[in-house]
C-alpha cells in the first residue's frame, strides 16, 4: 500500500504494488500554521475511544437515503444511481452515447458537444465565471458506460482487515477540460492525519482552465503529472475496504469524479448544515477548530481540506451541539 508522508515537495516519491507510478507531484501546501493546528488539536482528538468514539462515528454515517438525496453514486436495485441534489433539480446527471447535449454549470444553458464528446474553444465568449467572459461551457455530467464501470472498496480481508471502521479523509481537485469536469488531484489522509496519497492526474484532453483559485493546480504542475485516474483510484481502494469510513466536504462530488460507490460516507457539508443552509468548509474549520484554511493565494491545498473534515468529524463526536439538529443526541443510547 502507498505511504506517502511529505506532500512539502514537487516530486515526492511513494511504493505502491498495483504498478502506479512511484513519482507523483502534490502541491506544496503552507504547514507552518498546519502544524500550529495539529499540536492544538491533539487533545480533542484523544477524547474518541475506540469504544465510544466508534459508536458515535456510526451515527454520522449517511443512510442509502441520504446518500442518495445527497448526489452520492449509490446502488439501487442492482443498478448504479446518480440523483440530483436538490441543488442540481432538472439536470442530467448522465448523459448516452447519442446524447450531445450539455447543461452548464455557470450559467446553466444548454450546449452541444462533438460526437467524440469534445467542447471547441468558441470563438466569441459564451459564458462567464462571475469576473471575466469565457470562451466555454463547464459540466460535471458522466457517460452511463463511465458510471458502469464504478468501483467499490475490497471486502475485508487478513490484509486490509485493519482499516476496518477507520476514518479517512477524501478530497479531489478538479479542472475544466474540453471534456468536461476532470479530476485534477488526488489526495487520502488517515484519521491520524498521515498522507497515505497525494497526486496530481494526466489530462486526457485540452485543459482550459485549471481553476487554480480553487484547486492549487496550474497548467504547468498538470504538465508533470504521472497519473492516469484509474491509476489513482485503485491506489485509493488498495488504502480502504469496505467498512472503512470515507470523510470529506462535498464528498459526494469528489466520489462521482474517482468513479467510487462506497457506503459507510460521512459529509461534514450535511452532518453541519444549518436550517437548510450548508456552511463551507473554510467557515466551518474557522468556527469550530479555531484556525484559518484556503488562505492561500494560489488556490486550496487539497491536503489541509481533507485534514480539516477529518478533524471536524471528531469535533463532531466531541461536541454534537453544531452538528444539525438530527445529529445532536449523538450521544444518547450508546
């Protein structure tokens, strides 16, 4: 299984058995104040047993009906469902072979792609991100033959048995592609908060814009990936099995873009949402753990986030009075 322990560098190396490049090329992130953060946190976390803290964690875990009223890829009779969040009603989450058609994130027109599923850069701006105008439309909708050929996390075996019921933290970067939406960078921390992956992934197709406002990544850090996305999701399963406890942000998003099902989900973005309202993640690490994330100008450090929903996670278990109304009782009946 990878280990990989420093993201600080721009060529970190890791082992992994499944023949994943060993060279992968995470964002430096800012660990001064991380390392503030960890030392100040490290009593919070000592107060989750491994007898209570794990019946509390259970409680969090989202239901099939959650997961699927949450936009989470879940299996429903034999079958792989992607609903819309109440967010995304009267959008095609998964679109055929025959189907050209694309609904845009930003400004939610309609737009045709090419028969091999590829946007042209327009010659006049046809949409617009808030601050300038764009050449191109942004979707996050899948080809059904993608979305069958999701994966799911190993049974528990003698191997893979200690990563039972344990917490990891998930979090995935995107870019914008002719394509579409694309998974930029991959990165699983433990519930220790050790780096287990991180790695940027090869663009396929023409990419846009690498959002890096948001994702950290820039066309030049995409240019040293070695990653393919298959590559990076196996070496997120080679890291879980099927009881282990995915955490992250938005999580959903993030699972739809590795092609992952898994069950046992926990999204700080639901177990804290406020009288409908979902806090982001920057607001919620602020609020409740006492320090600042996605200070950065040169976009989030995907490491810190994932960290970040871990701890809130046991924040959660140690003071279930934020957490959303149905999960304030956390600590009855156990």
């Amino acid at each position: 299984m990878l280990r990989q322990r420093n993201s600080d560098s721009d060529s970190s190396t890791s082992s992994i058995s499944n023949g994943s490049p060993t060279n992968s090329s995470p964002i430096a992130c800012d660990s001064a104040k991380e390392e503030f953060a960890r030392k100040v946190f490290c009593a919070r976390r000592a107060f989750v047993t491994v007898q209570f803290g794990g019946a509390y964690i259970e409680k969090l875990i989202l239901t099939t009906k959650q997961r699927l009223a949450n936009g989470f890829p879940t299996i429903v009779d034999g079958k792989v469902h992607l609903e819309p969040t109440e967010f995304q009603m009267g959008r095609m989450m998964v679109y055929t072979k025959r189907d050209f058609r694309r609904t845009c994130l930003r400004c939610n027109q309609n737009f045709k792609v090419s028969r091999d599923g590829i946007q042209p850069l327009s010659s006049a701006p046809v949409c617009s991100d808030g601050e300038k105008l764009l050449h191109f439309h942004v979707h996050d909708q899948l080809a059904l033959e993608t979305v069958r050929d999701f994966k799911f996390a190993p049974k528990v075996n003698k191997i893979n048995a200690h990563t039972s019921n344990e917490l990891f933290g998930l979090d995935v970067e995107m870019v914008f592609t002719a394509r579409g939406q694309s998974v930029g960078r991959v990165t699983l921390v433990s519930h220790t908060e050790a780096v287990l992956l991180d790695v940027l992934v090869q663009q396929t197709d023409d990419v846009f814009d690498p959002v890096t406002r948001y994702s950290g990544l820039t066309h030049e850090r995409l240019a040293r990936a070695t990653w393919t996305l298959d590559q990076a999701r196996r070496a997120v399963l080679n890291e879980i099995n099927e009881k282990s406890v995915l955490v992250g942000h938005g999580l959903n998003s993030d699972l739809k873009a590795l092609g992952i099902i898994h069950n046992r989900v926990i999204d700080t973005s639901v177990i804290y949402t406020n009288a409908g309202r979902r806090p982001s993640l920057r607001h919620l690490t602020e609020h409740l753990l006492g320090y600042k994330i996605q200070q950065n100008s040169s976009g989030h450090c995907s490491v810190e986030d994932a960290v970040a929903a871990v701890r809130l996670v046991i924040h959660g278990v140690n003071v279930p009075r934020f957490l959303a109304p149905e999960y304030q009782n956390l600590h009855m009946n156990i």
